[in-house]
C-alpha cells in the first residue's frame, strides 16, 4: 500500500501508524494515514479511500468491503491493511 502513497511512511521513530491499547485499535498520535486513506461505512459496506499526494482532500475509493464494518484503526491494527 505504501507505494500509492506519495510521501507517506509507515512508522514513526519505530511506531506502527496502529495497534491495540487496552483492547481499542487506535491510530499513533502524530501519524498522518489520515491524509493518505479514509474508510467510511455507508449501507452496511466499508469505503477504503485513497488519497496518493496526501492532501486529504482528494479520495477516490479504493476498495468496498461487503457487508463489512469496520474503521481505519481496526484495519491497520489487524494488519489487514499494510503499509510496508
């Protein structure tokens, strides 16, 4: 997934962009996957979102994941999304 990603890296001093802090997926504080991809839920399915310049401003959907509902942090947390 990196290499759609414009500018984008994968950890921070050594820190995955998520993991599970008291059982939560959460996304490190300072990462900005935010700007790079967004997943939205709408009618029961998952929007993955890509935005390649990292303007945060520009998505174009990826990916529907059907009948799937889930976020961001959840994906990334699980390693279902690799930013490698």
């Amino acid at each position: 997934m990196s290499d759609l990603l414009s500018g984008y890296a994968p950890t921070i001093d050594g820190a995955y962009a998520a993991k599970y802090i008291n059982g939560v997926a959460t996304i490190g504080a300072g990462d900005q996957i935010g700007e790079y991809l967004r997943v939205e839920v709408s009618n029961g399915n998952t929007l993955v979102e890509i935005d390649r310049s990292g303007g945060g401003d520009d998505y174009s959907t990826l990916v529907t994941l059907t009948g799937v509902e889930t976020d961001l942090a959840t994906l990334l947390a699980n390693h279902q999304i690799a930013l490698i």
